[in-house]
C-alpha cells in the first residue's frame, strides 16, 4: 500500500543519488532499493572544509559503498568554484540563502553527469537532514530538471521517520558522524554555539 510521501515503485530504473555523507546515505539507499531503483551514489561535496574533514567523509562513504556493494562516483574537490559561486553570502546562517546556492552547486553536478550517464534519474540524500529545506530542494531540482532534461526523484528522506532510521544504521555500521554541516560558516557557527553552551552550563 503507498503511504504518504512515499515515491511509486519502479522497474528498477538507474538513479544517481548524490550523497552528501555516509550516514545519510543509508536510509535512502535502501528505501530506493526497496522500491525497486537501481542506484549509484555521487559524493559531490566541495562545500566540506577542511581537506582533512573532506577526506574522512570520502573514505566513510567508500567503506559503506563497499559494505552495501553500491557504485559509487567520487566527484571532484572544486572548492574554489563553491567559494566563488556562494560568494557574498557568507556572513549568511545555516539554513539561509548561502545554504540554498550550496544545494544548487552540487545539484547542478548531480544532474549533469546523470544526463552525461544516461541516468533515469537524479536525487539527493540532502532531504534527509532536518536542518535542510526540502522545499528549495526540490524547487531547485524542478528547475534543472527542465535544464538537463533529466527526471528528478522527489524523495523527501527525512518523511517516514527517515532521519531516525539513518541515525540507528549509522550506529549499525559503526560511521564516523560529524558535528557541523560541512562548509567553514557552519563549522565556526556550530563551535561558537558549544562554546557558549558550555559557558552557560559552567554558570549553572
Ligand atoms: S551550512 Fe551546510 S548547506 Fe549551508 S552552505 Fe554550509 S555546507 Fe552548505
């Protein structure tokens, strides 16, 4: 029976699904499989700093690849590219406009090599997150969908109890989780925020 917000069943039609870390690929690899699609991951992150951080969340993403036996395409580290495509917004939140140029920028790659490839589809494990907006996720796929002429899987992970469900498999398959988003704005605002929580529960 189709729940709410889930996405029909396939005929097992290849997707390239972006990744945008080991843990929040699980979930979604194994929804899209049960539902019959064929998948291949793409980590495409050059928001992620540092090279050290990036590096970590490559070889998390390869040993999981390897554990599951699903293809998986490395995408290029073009982090001078994403600094100058978010520029000006940099003073932005986490969650703000910086964020939806972030998801555009690696989208974009997504869709292009699905059209290079001859993929049925492209989609994200972007969704999955409760920090992202799903909503400007899929506006922006909408509008490379008509740009690359390629079909986008609207699967909004984070739906059926999708976050959850990756945190327990992360755990299941012992992966390294990181503690900010990725890009060098949200590691300062994320270690800004300890600090100050830690003052505040000294002061208790
Ligand atoms: S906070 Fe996350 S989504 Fe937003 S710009 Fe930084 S890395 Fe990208």
């Amino acid at each position: 029976m189709k729940k709410k917000n889930d996405i029909p069943y396939g005929n097992y039609e290849k997707v390239l699904m972006h990744i945008c870390c080991a843990p929040d690929a699980t979930y979604p690899l194994f929804y899209l499989r049960g539902r019959h699609y064929k998948v291949t991951g793409f980590f495409y992150n050059p928001n992620v700093h540092p090279i050290t951080e990036y590096e970590k969340r490559v070889f998390e993403v390869q040993k999981f690849a390897n554990v599951v036996k699903m293809p998986l395409v490395l995408g290029n580290y073009d982090i001078k590219e994403w600094f100058e495509y978010i520029k000006g917004l940099e003073k932005e939140p986490e969650g703000g406009k910086r964020c939806c140029l972030c998801y555009e920028f690696r989208l974009r790659k997504t869709a292009e090599l699905a059209k290079e490839l001859h993929f049925d589809y492209f989609t994200t494990t972007l969704s999955i997150s409760p920090h992202k907006n799903s909503k400007w996720i899929f506006e922006i796929a909408k509008s490379l969908e008509e740009e690359y002429g390629v079909k986008f899987l609207y699967a909004d992970f984070k739906k059926r109890n999708g976050f959850k469900s990756s945190v327990i498999l992360s755990r299941y398959f012992n992966m390294y989780r990181q503690n900010y988003c990725g890009c060098v704005f949200s590691k300062i605002e994320a270690e800004n925020w300890r600090t100050l929580h830690q003052k505040t529960e000294k002061s208790q």
